[in-house]
C-alpha cells in the first residue's frame, strides 16, 4: 500500500506491518538522508475518512525509540517529501508507535505509517524542521544558479545530438578529420 524513496536508494515498497494498522521502513545510513518520500503505491485507496500518519523514529538504545510526527498522506495528498535532516533524537510527542516495541538496529533509523481518521490528522502538530516539501520548493532549490557555472539549454543539447546522428548517418569517419 505504501512506498518509501530515499535519493540514490532503491524504492522500499515492503514495509514491515507491526500492527494491523501500522507499517514501518527502516532507513539505513540515515545520517546520510536529507529527504525521505513516503508514498500510495495506488493499488490499495485509504478507507473513506481515513489517512496515514507519517512519522520518523531515530535509533536510540538507551531511551528507546521516540517517534516524531513529520505530516501525513490521504487519498487526496497521496505523497510527501519530508526534510529529516535537521531532525534531533529524542524530541517527539504523542504517537501511535509507543505502545508497542518495533525492533530497531542500532544504526538504522525507521520511517512509520499509522491509519488514522482524517480529522485527527488534520489536528495534528508535525514536530519542528520536519518541513514538508513541495516539488516547486524543492526544485527551486536544487536549480539555484552558479555564477561559475554555465547552463546549457536542454534544446540546444538535443539540436546538437541530431546533427550528429545526421553526420553520422552520412559519413561515419567525419569526426576522424
């Protein structure tokens, strides 16, 4: 029902189900993570009224794991990118996971999925520097110009390549003179 996507990882789109309602993804390397993507996989809707919680947990022997509200998806908002990196453990409230244990490996932290009713979700407070990214934001601000850089129209590119498959269709040594 759920996929999560972490940049140059492979998509995890088995998450593990802890309860009937509750799924969780664990996140290797996660000192390595800016952003995590929890989304539908659109094979199976939310029940009428119904969403998932998403929620972030850091891997913590001592004080056991504490889960941190980051948003939520819908039928509707079926996918989020989140900003975990300016997370700290140990901050947290309230959340569905504590009642029960969720096994954790010391180095791996977990990215967990809770079915809850909308209206609950909606009420809900995302712990702070858990920003929910929108695509626009997010590729503003991976686009921001380099004054020592040069950009090259993706037209231009294109125009260049179908002049060279022309001259090689032509002449396949031209590019030897």
């Amino acid at each position: 029902m759920f996929g999560c996507l972490v940049a140059g990882r492979l998509v995890q789109t088995d998450p593990q189900q802890v309860a009937g309602d509750k799924f969780v993804f664990n996140l290797p390397d996660y000192e390595n993570v800016n952003h995590v993507v929890v989304f539908m996989l659109g094979t199976v809707p939310f029940p009428a009224g119904m969403g998932g919680a998403v929620y972030f947990s850091f891997p913590d022997p001592v004080a056991g794991q504490v889960w941190q509200l980051l948003g939520f998806i819908t039928n509707d908002k079926p996918s989020a990118i989140f900003k975990i990196s300016q997370l700290k453990p140990g901050e947290g409230g309230e959340h569905p996971f504590g009642m029960m244990t969720v096994p954790q490996l010391a180095s791996v932290a977990q990215v967990g999925v809770s079915i809850e009713p909308l209206e609950q979700l909606v009420q809900q407070t995302p712990v702070s520097g858990a920003t929910v990214c929108s695509v626009d934001s997010f590729m503003q601000s991976q686009m921001t110009p380099n004054p020592s850089e040069m950009f090259i129209p993706a037209s231009s590119i294109l125009k260049w390549y179908e002049n060279f498959q022309r001259r090689m269709a032509q002449n396949p040594h031209f590019w030897k003179t």
